[in-house]
C-alpha cells in the first residue's frame, strides 16, 4: 500500500484502482472514507472484510453530480432536490428508495439507498476521475473512533487496502446527518454537521429517528449502524456534566482519589479548563467558544487516550447549541451513556 499525495496522476491511478474492482482511502470534509466501486459488489464485500464490519450495515454511495443520485433511485421525492440544492456538496446523507443498478452487496440488502455528494475537492475530483459512484463507510476499523487523518487509516487498514489519498486532517471530524426521505416525513437517522433547524429551514416538519435519542435499549435505530455496539475507548469513560467550576471540582478529586489508587488517568479538557486539572494526562479537545474546533478533535483525542493507555477518563460535556447534539451522541456512545450531572 502506498501513502500517497494527491496530484492529478495519482488521483488517476487511485480511480484506476476503483474502476478494477479494488479499495481506496480518501479524505472527504467529515471523516476519511474507505472507497469502492458502488455497483460492484465484490468491492463492497472487501470493504466489509476490511473494516471487519458485519455485511448487513449499508454503506454510503459517495457521487459528485445530481444526475447520479437520479441514476439509482426509485423514485425521488421533492425533498431530495430541496435539500440537496440547500446542502450539496456537504455533510448530508440522503435515504432514497433504491433501483435495480445498486447491488444489495452495497446496501446490507436493504430497498433503500444512502447517498451524499461530498464537498471535498479532493474527493469530488476522485470520484470524477474513477468514472465510478464510490461506496464508502468511514475508513476505520469497526469499532474504532472514524479517522480523521490519513495516519489514522493507515493504523487501522494497513495492508487491508489498495491506497490512501492522504489529504491531511478533514474539515469536520463526525460523520454526515443522515436524513431519511424514503417515508412521510423527513427524518434524521445520524445526527451531524447539518442540524434539524438547519433542515426544517428548507423542508418544513423533520423529525429525529426516536432510537437515537431514547435511553431505551428496546428503541431500534432504523440505520442499521447505529444499532451496533459502538467505539469505546480502552479507558472507562464517564462524562460529568454541570457548571464548569463543579465539573473541575469533581474531576480533580475523582483523579486524585484514581491515582492515589494506582490507576492510569486521562481528562478531556478545553482551553477554558485545561490549566484548572492537577494531575493525570489532561488533553484539550478545542474551546469552548469554537464548538467546530470541539467536534473536529474528538476522534483524534479518543484515539490518543488508547494510545496512552490511560485506565480511567473524565471528559467534560459539550452540548454546544449547534453540532452539540452531534458530538454528545458519538461521546454519550464512547461512554456507554455513563454520564454524572454534578
Ligand atoms: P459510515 O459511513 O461508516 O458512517 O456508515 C454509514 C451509515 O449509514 C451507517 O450507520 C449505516 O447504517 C447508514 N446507512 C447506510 N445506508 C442506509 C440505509 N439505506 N438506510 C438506513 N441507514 C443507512
Ligand atoms: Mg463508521
């Protein structure tokens, strides 16, 4: 496998490899995307094998023109130009009912299909260039925080994979909102980048899928992934939540006690608070006054804590008023929903 850079040539030979049936990395706005040919379902199935992902978790059809989502669904319903016209290129993912030109290989035997247009100019240009829609999961190994950077791809797909297109640290850091269209009312199956406010702007009424906000284990999410046990770090992860001087407080003592203990402490702290924490490996996940900057680490710092191999991690809450939503549920997950209001 080779760690490449992306001029035009190499994102050529990197379309090459799509085009004949094998697998490529590449960076989009959100997270990196491990790439294969959509309408072949032996690239999905490798992209499966890769990540280690069970075969019926669907993944999304990356393409760079309208005309392409027209290509494979069924039907399309007024929302998809609204939206796409509001969102695209971006982090948004659109549900649609499927036709016959998508294998089920690539949509974990579902009727419906996700797709997104990327707004990543390396990744539109590699799309363009393979000549080819491009089923892409995030580039990770399942179960493992979604890569951020090529370095992160290359830890968990080394020799698993044909290529990285290494295109340095990605803009987002989550992964895209997910909106259904497939039924009545739109409805948000991930949530990411683009909020509900944002959507109902364009399209009225949207709802939130109730499995991926009820505390209830009995509540299935419709996507199938959000269904799945989900990354969790090597540490235990509690979240603790309050005022910012309760929350240090509480932090401090509960290291002290940890270390006191023997044990290895990790702390998520931001630029507001990281000079406030005495003991334990405190890392500073962004500031409080850019929640972007908060969402854009999160990934990298989850990782990093594995690599320390830290026992115990505090981390404090960011329900910021916009992505907020979107990095508590990817944090509530990493902590198996153990939170303490203090
Ligand atoms: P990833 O690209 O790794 O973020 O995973 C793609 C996500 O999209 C997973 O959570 C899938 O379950 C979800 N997904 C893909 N296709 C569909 C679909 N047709 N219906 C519902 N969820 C989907
Ligand atoms: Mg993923």
């Amino acid at each position: 496998m080779e760690h490449q850079q992306n001029d035009a040539a190499l994102l050529e030979e990197a379309g090459a490899i799509i085009r004949n049936g094998g697998l490529v990395a590449f960076p989009t706005e959100t997270v990196y995307g491990l790439g294969g040919d959509a309408m072949n379902p032996s690239a999905s199935q490798k992209i499966y094998a890769a990540k280690g992902r069970p075969s019926d978790n669907p993944l999304i059809v990356h393409i760079w023109d309208y005309s392409q989502l027209e290509e494979i669904a069924a039907e399309l319903p007024p929302e998809a130009k609204k939206l796409s016209d509001a969102f695209w290129p971006g982090p948004m993912t659109l549900i649609v009912p499927k036709n016959d030109k998508i294998p089920y290989e690539t949509t974990g035997g579902l009727d419906t299909v996700a797709v997104r247009m990327p707004s990543h100019e390396v990744a539109r240009e590699f799309i363009r260039v393979s000549g080819c829609m491009i089923a892409a999961p995030s580039a990770n190994t399942s179960g493992r925080p979604s890569p951020t950077t090529a370095d992160h791809v290359w830890q968990d797909l080394n020799g698993k994979i044909d290529a990285i297109i290494d295109g340095g640290a990605v803009d987002i850091g989550l992964e895209s909102t997910i909106v259904d269209i497939s039924e009545d009312v739109p409805t948000i199956l991930r949530p990411g980048y683009i909020t509900k406010a944002m959507l109902e702007e364009v399209v009225g009424e949207v709802r939130i899928d109730p499995g991926i906000i009820s505390e209830n284990e009995h509540v299935r999410p419709k996507a199938p992934g959000m269904r799945y046990k989900h990354y969790a770090p090597k540490g235990d992860l509690t979240i603790i939540n309050g005022a910012q001087d309760n929350v240090v407080a509480y932090i401090n003592e509960a290291s002290a006690k940890a270390v006191a203990e023997g044990k290895t402490v990790g702390i998520i702290a931001t630029e507001e608070t990281e000079a406030l924490y005495r003991t334990g490996e405190v890392l500073t996940i962004g500031s409080r006054d850019d929640e972007d900057s908060i969402a854009h680490n999160l990934y990298g710092i989850l990782r990093s804590f594995d690599a320390l191999g830290v026992e115990i991690i505090y981390s404090e809450s960011f329900s910021t008023p916009r992505i907020g939503q979107a990095i508590m549920n990817r944090l509530f997950k990493a902590a198996g929903h153990h939170m303490i209001d203090v």
